[in-house]
C-alpha cells in the first residue's frame, strides 16, 4: 500500500498557513478542523509544518506569547515529506527513524496532501489484517 492509498481513503483535504500568521491564528484553525498539523506555505511553496509539539515546546515552555509570536518563529523549516508512491511501510520508517507525527505528500513541488502517523499505522494494520486472513483461510482450507 502507499501513501496515495491513504490519503484515497482517508481524504486529500490539508490546510495551510502564512509563515507571518500569529499562532494564535494556527491554533484556532487547528482546532477548528480537529487536526495536529498545519503545513506552513509562502504562496504555493512549503516552506514549513506547525505542530502541536512545536506550540508546546516553543511557545508556552518558553513563555512566549500565542498572540504576538508569528509562526515562522516555531514551525519546523527542515520538512521531511514522501513522494504520493511511497508505500506506508517506507513513511513509517522514516517517521519513526526522524520522530515526527507527520509528513507532507509532495510531487513535482506540489502539495497533494498531509498524513499523520496514525493514519499510516492503520493503514499497516489493516495490510496485516488482511495478509492474516488470507493465511487463514489457505491453512483451514477455505480456498479449496
């Protein structure tokens, strides 16, 4: 399976923000549509991700302030992303390997979408589920 794969079931949709936005801003938007990460964008060009743990770890254990910090002050500018045939197995690692929680899906310098670590591990858990079942059924016969 690959992240193409994922973001067909679990949807294209991803939202952005100006790397001159408060993070207040980020914060209600993240909140707004239930999501732990913004991709960060000049135009069309990404030129970052906002997290949760960035705001944690860079705003409020710092004491900073959400209404007057610009997000180009917290966000990650180092972006890890995958290319849409990486396949899942490949993201995990790579997010694992780099400790992060989610990888923008990139090709031709286009964003085509965002994934999280759980949507690729439920994706690897249902690969697995199915690859047990069909050993199942061949070791109990039900393919005969």
């Amino acid at each position: 399976m690959t992240v193409q794969d994922v973001l067909r079931d679990k949807g294209k949709d991803f939202w952005t923000i100006s790397p001159d936005a408060k993070v207040i801003d980020a914060l209600k938007l993240m909140s707004e549509k239930d999501i732990g990460a913004l991709i960060v964008t000049e135009g069309r060009e990404l030129v970052g991700i906002l997290s949760e743990r960035d705001y944690a770890r860079k705003v409020m254990l710092r004491g900073k302030s959400s209404l007057d910090t610009p997000v180009k002050e917290i966000m990650t500018s180092g972006v890890y992303y995958v290319d849409p045939e990486t396949t899942t197995q490949e993201c995990l690692a790579l997010m694992t390997k780099n400790r992060i929680r989610h990888l923008p899906v990139m090709r031709d310098r286009k964003i085509h979408g965002i994934v999280s670590i759980g949507d690729v591990v439920k994706s690897v858990i249902s690969q697995q589920k199915i690859a047990i079942d069909h050993l199942e059924s061949y070791i109990t016969g039900k393919y005969l």
